[in-house]
C-alpha cells in the first residue's frame, strides 16, 4: 500500500460532504479509505453509524485484513465490510419482515435454464460463450432498471429477446428465486415502495464508503442515493478503467454523481504508486491510446516465443523453477491443466485455484468418453453416451439388443455385437462403414487418434453445430495433452489423476485465473495463454481490454508473455491485446533514429533473404539461412561453418550488418 499526495488526503479528512474519488490502479484509493475510517475512530464516530461497501465477497476479506494488520483496535471496535449483495440481501429482508411473504432464494447462476429456455422457444442452441453474453444482457436489463421498451430493441439473431427475458423473469418469480443482479434491482425497489424503511437506514447510516464502486450498477447507486440525506457523507472511490463484471455495465460519472449531489466534491489519485513506473507506462498507454507514452526501459517485460503451445507449458516450468515468485496467470482455468500436469510431475509444490472445469467442458466430456470407447470397444457405455455424436443414431431399442448380444457371448464387442444384431441394413450401415477404421485407430497415437475423431468419426460437424472449432481452448489443451502423452490408455489415466489435483494449501508458486485474482498483488506474472484463438472467443472484446487491463495493473515489478506458433499443427498468432503489448514495449525514445536511417534499414531489410551474402561488423563473411520477423531474429551460417541466430533490430538499428 503506498501513499497519495496530502492535499488529497486533508480534503477526506473531513467528516461531512459528498466525494467522488478517481483513481487510477496503484494510486491509493484503498490506503485512503482505510485513513479516513481511522480518522472517523479517532473523532469519536461509532462505526455502527458507518457502512462500508464493496462490489465483491473477497474484497471485505481484503479490506478487514488491511484494517487489522495497521490497527490494534477492540474486536467490538472494528469496522465492518460488506459486499453490496449482503446490504441488498439485508434491505429485503428487512422489507419482508415489514410486509410478509416468501422472501426469494438468491441463485449465482441461471444458465443453464436460459440455455433450455432458448432451445425451446426458438430452437436455438448457444455454445457456452454466446450463451454467457446472452446471460450478461439479461442480467444488465436488471442492474439498468431497463424497460420493456428499451429491452425490445435489443436483437440476437434468431431470439425475440423481449419475450426470453420476460419469460425469464416469470420463471423466477413462480418459484421465488432471483439472481444476484435481481437483489440490487429488487432492494432499489423496496425501498421506494417502503419510506418508514428508507428513513431507519438514515438514521442508522450516517458514513457510506464504496470501494471499487466502478463495479456498482445503477439500481445499487440509486438504492444508495435513496439513504443518502443531504446532512450524511458518502464517498465513492473509482477506477473506470477498471474491470466491472457483467451485472455492473453502469459507470457513474461525476458530473451523474453530482446532480444527485450538488455539493460534491472530485478527488483525483492521478499517480501508481503500486507497479515500476515502465509498467505503469505501458498499461495507461494501453488503455488510453492519446496517452504521452514515455518508456525508460523495456526489460520490465518479456515475450517469449515458443515453436507450440506444448512448448510454451516447458518454457513456464522453467520459469517456475528459476523464480519462486513467479505466479502464471490464464483467462480461463482449464489452461492451467498442462502446467499443473508438469509441476506435478516434478515434485514442485504448487497452488492452483481450480482448473476442473475442463473436466466439465462437454466437448472435453465426449472426447475422454470417445477415447475410452476406441481404446476399449468392449465400453457399451461410452458406445451409448457419444454414438449419437458421431452421427450413428442408435435407437434406444438397438442399444438393448447389443447390450444382451454381448451379455450371452463375452468375446462380442460393441461393433461385433452390432454385425450380429437384428437391426435394419441402412442402421446398421452407419456403424458397419466405420468398424475397419476404428479397429485400427485403437493403436494409434493420442495426437493421430484425436484427429481421427475430429476427421474421420465427423465429430468436427457435431461440435460446428454447437459453434465449436477445433481451435477452441479446450480442444488446444486437450490436444496438447495428448502430445504429451502419446499412449491414449496413458492419457486417460493422467487425465483421471489430475481430476483429484485440488491442493488448497498456499504455495509461493501459484496459478491462477483471471477470474480468481481479486484483491490480490502480485510482483512477477507469466500469462500461459496470450494466443487469438484463447481470447477470441468473448463476443465483447472492449471488456475484455478492461478485464486485462485490469490484470496488468496488479503486477508491480516484472510480467512474462508465452506466445506459440503453433497449436494441434494449426498456426497460432498473438491476441491482439498482447501484439499491442509487445509493440508498446518496442517504443523506446532513447533509441529514436532519422527518418533517413529509418528508409535506411528498410532498405536493408527488404534485401535480407535466405541465401543473401553478408558482411557482420564483428563476425565476419556469412551467408543467410532464414530471417524470422516474428521473433526479431535472423540466423546466419559463417565461413566457420557454424550458425548463430542473432537479434534482427539490433544488427539493423546497430548498422552491424552489409552487402
């Protein structure tokens, strides 16, 4: 925790008033919020007339360990901190104790029930990442107290978006049900329905603090704004630049805030005092593409290029192994899998939030269960859960008759058992015109025997249908586990091994999702999955630059990118969030150079080509073997026979090289 400049310091030193306080990440808002609580203690206010809010669970734990490790008070002394979902919750019940009635389970999550909803109403199926946006927009109907109006223009293809939400919402209320965004909705409501309700929370809070209140929606800012008399202080502390999850698409502005407020007061933290100044640099510049961009030094950050993204999961054990403070981040869990599969495997204790969600992905569920079938075509189980799939459509009735053909002879198979069955030619066919190819695909290799499932089994049509492609991150982490381990019984087993991988034990090596590192800090970072196909797949990509953003921001003294190539033999390119990192990080002024020697080296380097003669500065005659662009590298083979690879900008910035 740093400091912050005084002046902004004295100006919450003041026990009344209205206060908007921007920040950026790094600059304090936290540090100031804990001083103002502490003077608050100090002028004598009880903290029973103080209500601390966040937009999270984890952040309260944050906040109360902050509080406790610099202040020695009484337990009966200590301020309390809330998530805005325990305060809303807390509004409710009040209300229902009022008035009577069923007071409404909160639920994390509807998706699955939308998902049904959508099948069922307009024959519609969703894969998982346009079925979470749809899931958001339903959930920011709520949170912006939208109307019914407004809601009717909202389209997605194929879906009368109106009618799914109000059927939604009826679903909700017949069994007494609401989600998190309902609870912040549904409290703003109360408390307009009910005054003798509003008027207990203004006598009992006189002091609102919000931290991260970027993460706030408009029903909460309104609900607060409701017991916000005009004699009681409320302080919002601000980052817009910061991540707000999906029930939180609201941004109060200041000039919002002080038309609630007319008195209000805007307090800016403009300095990070958290990350190296390079750092800090980088991240402003982007997130803010008109920022002055002043970069001192570049080795703040690396990026490391890998052949596959096999590779890339030996280059972070090697990090792993040289840095015990090295921390690998992923925007998803199930991307941890294969750096979890090597630590493990050598013995080095580590910490991971949770990467069995993999084990969860349906498409992951049908190739394990597929693998298990053409390793095993005794598995009539496996046959009956994935035969569908793969486009045999057994009946239920065909199924029977296999199942008591290989109970009578235990030498049938599930494909032997289908030849001898009394099921119609064209039904059998199905399966028939495959048998001699799955026979011989059970002694195939991992990698080959995945890509006769996604080629030959047409299991690549069935997974198009749900919007899934083969460089779909789970299928990359699948297929590099099958490189990996190229026996498909071993495989399996690794894979049955790893489900149990759940250490809760805290390590000085941790992996981590992006969803997983609230209210932590760390010094170095390695980001495991940097390629277009891993970030590609969420529809609002301006969130997503919030959301690294946001990432990049908690990372105080050095972060690694791992890039590959290549992934299940397709060619991979970087998100293009990390190629404007890594051209970021290129901008150096200190090695500014004339237009004229600009055309210069680009004169050189359109004449640089395999087989060209050249002359090093230190090295001598050569002749070159292949200039690599994308690694800033070129390799050349000098008269001793021997080849190096030396670094492409700085022999052209260096004029190290001629003709």
């Amino acid at each position: 925790m740093g400091s912050f400049n005084e002046e902004s310091e004295q100006k919450l030193f003041n026990i009344d008033g209205k206060y908007y306080v921007k920040g950026r990440s790094g600059s304090g808002k936290t540090t100031l919020l804990l001083k103002r609580l502490n003077y608050l203690k100090q002028e004598n206010v009880s903290f029973k007339q103080v209500l601390n809010l966040t937009a999270y669970k984890e952040d309260t734990r944050v906040l109360k360990s902050l509080w406790m490790t610099e202040h020695d008070y009484d337990e009966d002394e200590q301020p309390s901190f809330k998530s805005i979902y325990q305060f809303c919750y807390q509004v409710l019940y009040r209300y229902h104790q009022l008035h009577g009635g069923i007071q409404p389970k909160v639920s994390r999550d509807f998706r699955l029930q939308v998902s049904k909803m959508i099948q069922e109403f307009f024959q519609v199926r969703l894969n998982h990442y346009e079925l979470d946006e749809v899931y958001k927009q339903l959930c920011t109907c709520r949170s912006m107290l939208m109307t019914n109006d407004e809601i009717s223009a909202i389209s997605y293809p194929k879906i009368n978006f109106l009618y799914l939400y109000q059927q939604f919402e009826e679903y909700k209320k017949q069994r007494a049900l609401m989600s998190y965004e309902d609870l912040m909705a549904e409290a703003y409501q109360c408390l307009l329905k009910e005054p003798q309700l509003c008027d207990e929370l203004r006598k009992q809070i006189h002091f609102i603090h919000v931290d991260d209140a970027q993460n706030l929606s408009l029903a909460a800012h309104k609900m607060l704004g409701l017991i916000t008399e005009t004699d009681r202080s409320i302080v919002l502390f601000i980052d817009n630049d910061q991540y707000a999850g999906s029930h939180a698409p609201y941004r109060l502005q200041f000039e919002e805030f002080q038309s609630y407020f007319p008195d209000a007061q805007l307090i800016e933290l403009k300095h990070n005092y958290r990350c190296d100044e390079n750092i800090d640099e980088m991240i402003q510049k982007f997130m803010h593409s008109e920022y002055d961009f002043h970069l001192k030094d570049d080795s703040v950050v690396r990026f490391v290029t890998s052949k596959d993204l096999e590779a890339t999961y030996h280059q972070a054990l090697v990090l792993a192994k040289n840095s015990e403070k090295m921390v690998f981040l992923s925007r998803e869990h199930f991307t941890l899998l294969p750096l979890a599969d090597l630590l493990d495997q050598e013995g080095i204790p580590f910490h991971v939030t949770d990467f069995h969600s993999f084990f969860r992905d349906d498409t992951i569920h049908d190739l394990i269960t597929l693998f298990r079938l053409l390793t095993n075509p005794k598995d009539l189980y496996a046959f009956t859960l994935i035969q569908k799939k793969i486009g045999f459509g057994l009946s239920e009735r065909n199924l029977n008759e296999i199942e008591q053909l290989m109970q009578a002879d235990d030498n049938l198979d599930v494909y032997s058992a289908i030849s001898n069955s009394t099921m119609r030619a064209s039904t059998k066919a199905r399966v028939i015109d495959h048998i001699e190819e799955i026979r011989i695909a059970q002694h195939l290799s991992s990698v080959k025997l995945l890509l006769f499932i996604i080629k030959k089994l047409n299991y690549e049509d069935y997974i198009k249908t749900k919007g899934v492609t083969i460089k779909n991150p789970n299928i990359l982490v699948f297929a590099t586990m099958a490189q990996r381990y190229s026996d498909p019984k071993q495989l399996l087993q690794r894979l049955q091994e790893l489900v149990s991988i759940g250490d809760e034990q805290e390590h000085p090596i941790a992996l981590h999702s992006f969803d997983q590192v609230k209210g932590k800090v760390f010094e170095e970072v390695c980001f495991l999955d940097c390629l277009d196909a891993f970030y590609r797949i969420f529809p609002d990509q301006q969130q997503e630059r919030r959301f690294l953003y946001s990432i990049l921001s908690k990372i105080t003294t050095r972060m690694v990118f791992l890039v590959a190539k290549t992934a299940f033999m397709q060619k991979m390119s970087p998100h293009e969030f990390i190629h404007d990192l890594y051209q970021l990080m290129k901008t150096k002024e200190a090695n500014q150079v004339t237009k004229q020697q600009k055309s210069g080296k680009r004169s050189i380097k359109a004449n640089l080509r395999p087989g060209k003669r050249v002359m090093h500065k230190t090295l001598g005659k050569g002749r070159i073997r292949r200039v690599i662009p994308e690694d800033d590298q070129i390799e050349i083979v000098f008269a001793d026979g021997i080849a190096k690879r030396l670094k492409l900008s700085a022999c052209l910035e260096g004029s190290m090289l001629s003709f």
